[in-house]
C-alpha cells in the first residue's frame, strides 16, 4: 500500500517578535553608585552621633581611666630603668676596678719571673764555673786508704750549694729534715721563692711565717736545683733550674 504524500503548504517568511530594550545612558550607573554610597555614609554618620550623644559620660570615665592607668605604668617604669641604670653604673665600675687589679698583678707577677730567671741563669753559670774548676783541679798523690776519707770533704767544699738566701746558717742541724709532700719551689732568687701548694701559688720572703709549712729559714740552689728549707721541712723543685 503506497503512502500518500502531503499536500504542500506555502511557508510563511519569519519576522521579529521582541526587540532588545534601548541602551540606557552613561552616566546613570556612576550616579546610583554615588547615591548608594551617600546614604550608606549618611547612615553611618547618624549611627555614630547618636551613639556618642547616648553615651558621653561613660567614654570619658573609660578615658580618664585607661590614662590614668597609662600614666602609673610609665611612671613604673621610670623608676625601673634608672634602677637598672644605676645597677649597671655600678657593675661597669666594679669590672674596671677588678680589671686594674687584675693587671696590675699580673705585671708584677711577670717583673718577678723576669728577675728569677736572670737570677737562676746567672746561679746556673755560677754553677758551671764551680764544675769546670772542679774538673781542672789536679788530683792529689796520696795513699789508697786516704782519698775515701778525705776525697768526700774535698768535693763538698767545691761542690758546696749557692745560698740564695739563709737565716742564721750556722744554726742549722745537721741531721736531714724531711720532704714537704705536696709543695715544690717554682722559682727562687734573691731571698725570694715562688712555691706551689696544694692551694696554689704563694711568694715567701726568707724569715716569712708560711701557713702548713712554717718559717722559711734558707733558699738555696744545689746542684742546680732550688731548695728551700722551713721549719716544717724541706721543698725542692721539680726540675733543675735552666740558665
């Protein structure tokens, strides 16, 4: 069965049926804009005023007192910062003080050094002389049995200790006293030594009263070794003293 086509139809041409709505002008958008925000401010004026017109006297009772409270704080700290300033006044001269004296020790302490050493290279030649002498003397030509009596005097009288310094030598007793444990002579000259104790350094004078050790009686260097002799005993040094 065949299908029966349409009949045609005459189509009609298409034509607007809504236009867009005509351009508005420039200056209408600045001018809402701008009449917006004057009311917006308006607005907040008003706020502002009446809150302020409601409550004066409560602002200024807060002002007076946050002032008030300003004023004590700064007044605080004041008297803290000259506080502190004085504190410091006072330290910083003190370390200057401390400093001084600590300089002026320390300068003294080398002087005293220098001097031991010019003394102990001088005892050291000294020394040497006496050894030199010792070996260039001529052996004497006596009995066997006579030089081990007589050969120890002989040695001793050449050999015999530079005294730096003694209190009444001829008192001294002639048994050994015994070694001060702990102490050692550093340096020593001209009546002078510079010990080491178990507390510390210590500058005796011959004839000083020292505390744990006694009276310094005699400083001496033998055989190239500082000696000093007390009433408590004997110091020696640790090592021979080098010219």
């Amino acid at each position: 069965m065949a299908i029966p086509k349409p009949a045609p139809v005459v189509m009609k041409p298409a034509v607007i049926v809504a236009k867009p709505p005509p351009p508005r002008p420039t200056w209408v958008a600045p001018l809402a804009t701008l009449a917006v925000a004057a009311i917006l401010v308006v607005c907040a004026c008003t706020g502002v005023i009446a809150y302020l017109t409601t409550q004066p006297a409560q602002n200024n009772v807060a002002a007076n007192t946050e002032i008030r409270n300003l004023r004590e704080t700064v007044a605080q700290l004041r008297k803290q910062v000259s506080g502190v300033s004085e504190n410091l006044d006072g330290l910083r001269t003190a370390v200057d003080q401390s400093s001084k004296a600590t300089n002026d020790r320390f300068g003294r302490f080398a002087e005293n050094l220098d001097r031991i050493e010019r003394v102990s290279s001088s005892s050291t030649v000294k020394l040497d002389k006496l050894a030199q002498a010792q070996a260039q003397a001529p052996a004497p030509t006596v009995a066997q049995s006579q030089p081990s009596s007589q050969a120890a005097p002989m040695m001793a009288s050449l050999a015999a200790p530079e005294v730096t310094g003694s209190v009444f030598p001829s008192e001294r007793a002639s048994v050994p006293r015994k070694v001060v444990k702990g102490w050692s002579v550093r340096q020593a000259y001209e009546g002078i030594a510079i010990l080491q104790s178990p507390n510390g350094v210590i500058e005796a004078v011959l004839g000083q009263q020292v505390p744990g050790l006694g009276r310094i009686e005699e400083i001496r260097n033998e055989n190239g070794r500082l000696v000093v002799e007390s009433s408590g005993g004997v110091i020696y040094s640790s090592r021979k003293a080098t010219p």
